[in-house]
C-alpha cells in the first residue's frame, strides 16, 4: 500500500503542486519586496536581483515570490478553500460541500486528469445542482495502475462510479454515467431547493424530446467515430461535385464520413434553434441533464474535427452553418464551472487515442496541416514568443480565461465592465495586462511544486524514460518513467530561470527585462556539454502539460512558450 501511494504521487507531478500549495507558506521579507499601486489593483515588484540569482535562490524563495504577485496569492487562498471543499469548480477537487455542513454521504470515483468525458458531464450536472459530494481521484488505464481500494469497489475499473452510503449505512456502488446523473438528479429535486435538471414526469412531449435528444447524441456520437477513428473513404469525385449536385458549386470535397457527420451535426443545430435560448430547453435558464450529455463529446469533436480533418466548427463559415451549436457552446464557454473541466485541442489529441484509438488524418488538407501545426505548437506561433493576444484556432476570451479569483486579483475586468465576472467575454481586456496574469498564474504552479516537476522534466534526458514496468498509452502520462537523475540539478535550474521569467511584475519592460536575464542565466550557468539534455528535458516537460490538469489554456499557452525560450537559448 505504501508503494502504491509512492507510485500515486509521481503520476500526478502537477496535482502534487496543489497538495504542498496547501500549506502555509513564509512570505517573502519586506526587503526583497516592494509594493505599489498601480490603477486600482496593488502590485508587487521584485528587486531584478531575484531575476538574477536563480540557481541560488530555493524553490521556498520562489514560492514565497509567487505568493507574493496578486494572482498567486489568489490562487493560494483558493487552494485552502478547494481543500475545505468551498472553492470554486476545480479539475482536482475532491470534495464539495455547497453549503453543507457535515461530510457528504455520496463519493464519485472519477478520472484525475480530466480527460473522461463521461466523468466530465457528470462533474458539470454536480456543479450546476450544487450537490454535496466527495470526490476519489482515480488514473485512467491509459494512465496507469488504478488503486487496487477501487477496483475493489469498481471490478470493470470503469469511470465514473458512484458510491452511496445508505441511511443504515450499507454502501452500494453505481456505474454508468447517465445512471448516476439521473440518480443524482431524482435525489436532489426541486423542493429541496436543487435546479431542475430534467422535464417534468407530467411533460410528456419533453420528456420525449429528451428521449429524441438523448438518441440523437448517440448518432452523433457514432458518425464521430467514423469520420476520425476509421480510414475515412474516398470523397465524393472531384473537389465541387457534391457541391454541384446541390447546386453549390464551391464545395469542396467531402467523404461520406464527414458529410453524414456534418449532416448529424445540422440536426443537432436544428433542435437547439428550436428554443429561445442558448440550451436544448427553454423552461430552464441554464443548460439542463441533456445539454451536460453532449457537451463533453462535443469538444472532444471540436478537437479532433480540426485536427485531424481541418474542420474547424467554430469558424466563421461554421458559425454560419451552424449558429445554435456556436451559441450553446459559446454560453457554455461563458460558464466558470465549464471552464473548470474543459481541456484545450492539444490534450484532446493527445488524451482521444488512448481511448478511442488512432485518429486518421483526412478531411481539408490545407486547413488539416494549418492546424495540426498550430495545435501542437509547431507554427512558430502558438507556442512561441512573442505570443499574441488571442489564438488562431482557440479563441482565449469567450469567458474568462483564468480562475475568476486570479482575474479579481489581476483587477481585470470582463467586456461588460464588471471586474472578474463570468457570463461575459474578455476580448476587450487589456493584452499586458492580462498576458501578466496568464503568467503569473504558471510560475505560481512550477513555484508550488518545483523539485517534482524539475524530476520529471528530467525523464527528457538521455538516460530518462526507461520506464521499468511497462508501457501505458498516454503519451502525456507516461507514469513509471524514470529521470535522468545526472541531469536533475540543472534541469532543475533552467526550470528556476523559467520560473522567475514567469512571475516578472511591471508589465512588458520589465518582463523582457526577465526574459534577457533568463537567457543570460542560462548560458552561464548550464554547462554546454548539458544544455542540449536540459533543453530535451524542457521539451518532454513542454509537450506534457495538459489543460486544465495543469493550467487553463490561456496560462499553459504562456509556459509552453517560455519553456521554449529556453529551448531556444539551450540549443
Ligand atoms: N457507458 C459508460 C462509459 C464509461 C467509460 O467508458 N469510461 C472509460 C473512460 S472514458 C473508462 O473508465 N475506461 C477505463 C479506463 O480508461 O480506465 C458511462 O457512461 O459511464
């Protein structure tokens, strides 16, 4: 058991940081602090001199730093409220309480990355009820060995499951995502005060569009499948034949898969055109039980259609193809608690095939290679800096991009003038401003956890990633491989030059003022016969960080971009 708990840490290099960000940290002495006022939010501005002495200064020091910028100490006083299960919707919560006053009776067993979809509707009809619950977090198979405590309630290991402590104190155990949700919802009904989630028994034409609805993701569901997980087949002739045949002569070409796929698709628009507001019903001012079943596939179609097909569903053609499917998911992107789960296309590409197998590249050739480029960070663009403001494929400020605490300490407000609000946009807000925050909130969590992820970081080396158990399918995973321990130190300051870069204060001077000391930091003080291994170690580190097991996109984004800063300096 002891081992299994050591194996159990090291999964999770990230989510380890949460555990130590818990404790009380020592606050960073008056002398190397300076504070002033900048607008209406207080800043905190570190002496370059801590820039420069990275390989002196401890992680302690950096975490002390981190607490000390406004969205680290936000993000600190969050993570004593995760704990005592009163924050805000969090991917590596494990309890919540909604107001309760005594330990919840009900336990859901689901995966720690946030990369099961069925997990992640069920955690989204939670939140929106606002039921008491703890939460087990468990690996995927792909991710490595489930706890034996689980299998002994969960044979099949399947996720998410349910276990209900009964008034006599029996324990039963539910599987089955759409089981437990409806379970979840009949016991906490409108009476008592919980949101209505489903139609009424006595509306019998709703609860038929539920039923219709209900099928109608699973035909979606199934045309999904084919279109990415199966050689996609010949496309319909030249490029405008089936264009013309409808009398569209522009139409480029398009297999069967992907025209019954976006055919499905149009019948999913329809129905949620049918209502007045953004979701598939309209007697609820919030998405309901059905909205919560599509939506996790949804994205995971959003990731794949753009990565594998060149489909991007969220273009400005496809906003006009489809206009209801963009409205329900730019209401969803609005939602803080949505945002709490939802990954970014580079995890879902990474997180699908471990699940559904190997994703077949087809679809719109051009677009296809644009955007495998851009998603995985290899556009010279989406990952490297200078980064600009917004992405090209994935908007950043639909809804609020970081934690609403992080942008309350940030002083950043949403488009409707209301500081760190959800259910607005934040694509007016101020590009520095907002780029501090999104950087801050990284250096934060490498501060947090530094000697774990520099360990991992060091599994990139030449003698790193022998893994002596044995292979699991995700590549972001990657659970039983070892460091390079040789290369561990000096990863280990690299990863402090990053770091301190990260948390610069004073807007762009003094963050290009940071980023020149990181790179001088890191030709002086990496030897150049490591620095070839120390920039491989930052790039196995880069290619695994995930949205939002690690940071939200807007903030992950900022340290796969100086990480490859530093690459670029190594190499
Ligand atoms: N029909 C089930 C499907 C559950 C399911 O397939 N879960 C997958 C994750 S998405 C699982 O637990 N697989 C085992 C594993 O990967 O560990 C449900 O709706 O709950």
């Amino acid at each position: 058991m002891a081992r299994m708990h050591v194996a159990w840490r090291l999964l999770v290099p990230f989510l380890a940081a949460e555990v130590n960000s818990f404790s009380s940290r020592p606050s960073l002495s008056s002398s190397k602090a300076i504070s002033y006022s900048m607008g209406s939010s207080s800043f905190t501005n570190f002496p370059t001199s801590l820039a420069m002495s990275t390989t002196t200064d401890s992680w302690e020091t950096l975490q002390s730093a981190a607490s000390n910028t406004p969205v680290g100490s936000s993000l600190d006083e969050e993570s004593a409220s995760r704990t005592a299960g009163t924050g805000a919707a969090f991917v590596q919560n494990k309890l919540r309480l909604f107001g309760a006053d005594e330990k919840p009776k009900l336990t859901l067993y689901r995966d720690h990355a946030g990369w099961c979809p069925y997990c992640q509707k069920t955690m989204l009809l939670i939140e929106e009820k606002r039921i008491p619950i703890n939460i087990e977090l468990v690996p995927m198979r792909s991710y490595g060995d489930k706890p034996e405590s689980f299998l002994r309630i969960v044979p099949s290991g399947l996720l998410p499951a349910l276990l209900v402590e009964t008034s006599d104190g029996r324990k039963q155990v539910v599987t089955e995502s759409q089981v437990i949700m409806e379970l979840l919802d009949s016991w906490h009904p409108v009476e008592d005060g919980f949101k209505q989630m489903m139609p009424s028994e006595e509306d019998s034409a709703s609860m038929q569009r539920y039923r219709q609805l209900s099928n109608l993701e699973r035909e979606l569901f199934s045309w999904w499948c084919t279109l990415i997980f199966r050689p996609e087949g010949p496309s319909f002739g030249s490029p405008g034949m089936l264009g013309k045949l409808m009398g569209k002569s522009s139409e480029p070409a398009m297999s069967g898969a992907m025209s019954g796929f976006l055919e499905c698709l149009e019948k999913v628009d329809n129905a949620l055109a049918s209502t007045k507001g953004p979701w598939f019903f309209d007697w609820a001012e919030h998405p309901t039980m059905i909205d919560f079943i599509y939506v996790s596939h949804v994205e995971r179609m959003l990731a794949s259609a753009a990565f594998w097909k060149g489909l991007d569903l969220r273009s400005d053609k496809y906003q006009q193809q489809f206009p209801a499917l963009n409205a329900w998911l730019d209401a969803f992107e609005k939602r803080e608690c949505y945002l709490a789960f939802k990954s970014d296309y580079y995890t879902h590409v990474k997180d699908i095939p471990p699940q559904y197998g190997p994703g077949y590249d087809g679809g719109f050739e051009d677009e296809r290679i644009s955007f495998q480029k851009n998603i995985s960070g290899k556009d010279g663009k989406s990952w490297t800096l200078p980064l600009s403001f917004d992405d090209d494929v994935q908007p950043l400020y639909r809804g609020p991009p970081l934690p609403l605490c992080a942008l309350k300490a940030a002083g950043i407000s949403g488009d409707n003038g209301e500081l760190a609000s959800e259910g607005t946009s934040y694509e007016k807000a101020e590009p520095e401003q907002m780029a501090e925050a999104c950087r801050q909130m990284a250096g934060w969590k490498i501060a947090s956890n530094g000697s774990a992820v520099a360990k991992f970081a060091a599994r990139g080396g030449p003698e790193g990633s022998r893994n002596p158990r044995k292979g699991f399918g995700a590549e972001l995973a990657d659970p039983y491989a070892m460091s390079d321990e040789k290369l561990i130190p000096s990863v280990e300051t690299a990863l402090k030059s990053v770091c301190v870069a990260l948390l610069a204060q004073g807007g762009p001077s003094a963050h290009d003022a940071a980023l020149n000391e990181m790179k001088d930091n890191l030709q002086t003080q990496i030897s150049k016969d490591q620095a070839r291994d120390v920039a491989s170690s930052l790039a196995y580190l880069r290619d695994r960080i995930g949205v939002p097991r690690d940071l939200p996109l807007a903030s992950a984004r900022q340290l796969r971009a100086h990480l490859n800063a530093a690459i670029d300096v190594l190499h």
